[in-house]
C-alpha cells in the first residue's frame, strides 16, 4: 500500500514498552531504529511524489527497510522475552 507508515510502534504494538525501552536505553538499538525511520520517511516521501526513482531502486530502499525492521524485531523479541522471564 503507497504511503503506509510503518513506524515500529505501529507494526508492532505488543512490543510498544520495549521500543520505548530500548530508544532510551540502548543506543545500537536507537540508532538502528533512528536509520529505520528515516528510510521509511523517504520512501514514503518517494511514493507521494509518485515514485521519482526507478523501480531498481526503489526495490533496494524496500529491501533495506525490510532487513532492518528484521533486525530490530530479533532485538524487540529477544528484549521482551528476557523481560518476561525475568518478571
């Protein structure tokens, strides 16, 4: 779908406490989630103004933003289960 945003909190509201947590505690993960959004503000701006790129590299920044938001869910669930286990 053109211009959904898919900020974290958003895709995935269960782990609202933990991406609030890891933001302000855990600078890798703030930087990661930093480099997340950014890359989802601009394709979302590129999908506004109709795409001005070609679909190559449009591909490639969606690509990007998918390997990321993995990478950022791995650490989101890793968190919570720690903080599960250990309540």
């Amino acid at each position: 779908m053109l211009n959904e945003n898919h900020a974290l909190i958003f895709d995935f509201p269960e782990f609202k406490q933990d991406i609030v947590y890891l933001n302000y505690k855990d600078e890798a993960f703030q930087t990661l989630s930093k480099q997340y959004h950014v890359l989802d503000y601009d394709i979302r701006q590129l999908e506004v103004a109709g795409s001005p790129t070609d679909d190559e590299h449009m591909h490639q920044l969606k690509v990007q933003r998918a390997n990321l938001k993995d990478v950022l869910f791995q650490q989101l669930k890793a968190h919570h289960d720690k903080a599960v286990a250990t309540s």
